[in-house]
C-alpha cells in the first residue's frame, strides 16, 4: 500500500470511532454544545 492509502485509512478510523463516540455521547454531547 502507498502512504496516500495509509493516510485515507487512518482518516476513514479516526472518522468512523470519533462518530461511535459522540454517537453514544450523543446526549452528552448536545448538552455540552447547548452549554457553550
């Protein structure tokens, strides 16, 4: 695999668990943003 490859994949991780995240945050989330 190329570097471009790598960089796309661990792009696509980081998206895909930092959705998961404020996915089952998602309350805690909104109240946060609200706070701000």
């Amino acid at each position: 695999m190329t570097n471009k490859t790598l960089i796309v994949i661990a792009i696509s991780l980081l998206a895909f668990s930092t959705t998961a995240y404020a996915q089952s945050n998602s309350l805690g989330v909104k109240a946060s943003t609200l706070g701000l």
